[in-house]
C-alpha cells in the first residue's frame, strides 16, 4: 500500500478550492492577518528548529514512520543548517514512496574562514557531496517555503499566505487567543476519495504573528481498511541551538 512521503507541505482537501478570495470580516482576526508577510517573517527568524513527523497506521498499530527534525542559523557569520531523518518500519524500501535508508543526516556551515564545511552520513557511512554558501542558504530558505508563485508562498513552515488566501472562506474555523499574538485553524471533514471510500481529515495548526507554524497536525483515516495517516509538526524559533560541527 501507498505510504506518505514526508514533506512540510501538507495537502488539505477542504481548503485551496480554486474558489475566488474571500474578504475576511471586520475585526481582530482581519487585523492579525493583514499584518502577515513573508520578508517581516524571514526578517524576523534567525535561528530555528522544527521536528516534522509522519506516521502510518494499520489497525490503531504504527506500520511506519519518518521523523525529520532541522535546525539553522542564517545570521551571516554563522550560517549552519543540519537535518538529520530517521526512518522505521513500513517506510523503508525500494519503491519510489519509500526510504532507502534508516537514518540520514546532513550537516552544512561556515567556518571562521567562511569556507563551506559539508558532511552527509547514510546509515553511518558517510558520502562525498559538494556545497557552496548558497547551497546553505537555498535549505534555510527552504524551512520557509519550497515553492513560489505569484507571490505566494508555500511547501514549508510559513503559513501566511496560504492563511490569506483561504481566511475569509474559512473565516468560522480561525480562531485567535487571548493575547491576540496566535492563530489557530482546525476543521474535521469527511469526504469520497475516486473508489468511494470515505475519508475522514482532521487538520489543526497554529502560527505566530509572523504566520510561522508552531504546532500542525493533519490526519486522514481510512474508515473502511482502519488505516490512518498523520503528519505533525512543531518549531522553535530564534532559540539557541546547540551546534555540531562533524557527523
């Protein structure tokens, strides 16, 4: 059976219907999503951390999983981005949905001489890749987003505007908190997949004022087969991150 491929873009039915925007209604959730933007966000993210974890379910039993955790720094005299993937049951293989490997990590930075330092270790072997600067700089952008068009932003942790597309559609299921400083999205949809197999979605995520993710999780079950996929997210940013600096 298919399994989910790990990726921070995570697909949801119930939202980006092709319909056009809608105009958010006057009040405090219009105003915390206007104030969203993508170069305020960078701008304002330095360092960071995310631990992005996706899960295959067969009878309530984990069938398999893949759990990706990242760390950077992009201040510009101590670039650093490491990402280490580790990968269990069902999810390891050969077919084009699976890991061929259990662990994998990636280690890219600068030195005091700004030389460009690169390590990748595969089931502790390591390999021989080749990196320059913009390298590091193209896997920190890419915590961000992975694609961009038309000015807009999408495939990693910043949220801002796939929340201003789809707000105003949406508008019942945002929510803000007492200090007005996070919004949160959660939705339960059911919905027919092409054989007629009913789909139960839960997606429920919540970011900053910056639209930067904080906490997402989205599920889908299969009711039919009792089959469940999930994928869950949580960041830091601006932390201090305990750096390695050889794998």
């Amino acid at each position: 059976m298919k399994k989910l491929k790990l990726k921070l873009l995570i697909p949801v039915s119930c939202l980006l219907t092709g319909c056009g925007i809608v105009e958010i209604p006057e009040g405090d959730i219009k105003n915390f999503v206007d104030q969203l933007d993508y170069k305020l966000a960078y701008e304002h993210v330095n360092t960071g951390k995310s631990i992005i974890t996706a899960s295959y379910y067969v009878n309530d039993v984990l069938d398999g999983q893949v759990c990706s955790t990242t760390y950077f720094d992009k201040t510009s005299d101590t670039k650093y981005y490491y990402i280490n993937t580790e990968v269990e049951g069902s999810f390891i293989g050969n077919d084009s949905d699976q890991y061929p490997y259990n662990n994998q990590q990636i280690l890219a930075y600068l030195d005091s001489e700004k030389n460009v330092k690169v390590f990748k270790k595969t089931d502790e072997i390591l390999e021989n890749i080749s990196y320059r600067e913009e390298d590091i700089n193209t896997s920190i952008n890419n915590f961000f987003y992975l694609e961009l068009e038309g000015g807009y932003h999408r495939g990693g942790v910043y949220y801002g505007d796939y929340i201003k597309v789809n707000c105003g559609q949406f508008y019942d299921f945002f929510h803000l908190n007492s200090a007005k400083d996070e919004l949160r999205y959660a939705i339960l949809t059911k919905s027919l997949n092409s054989e007629n197999e009913e789909i139960e979605t839960l997606h429920d995520f919540v970011v900053d004022k910056y639209g930067m993710i904080i906490t997402l999780e989205s599920t889908s079950t299969y009711k039919a087969r009792n089959v469940k996929m999930k994928t869950t997210i949580t960041c830091d940013y601006n932390i201090e991150i305990e750096k390695k600096y050889e794998l």
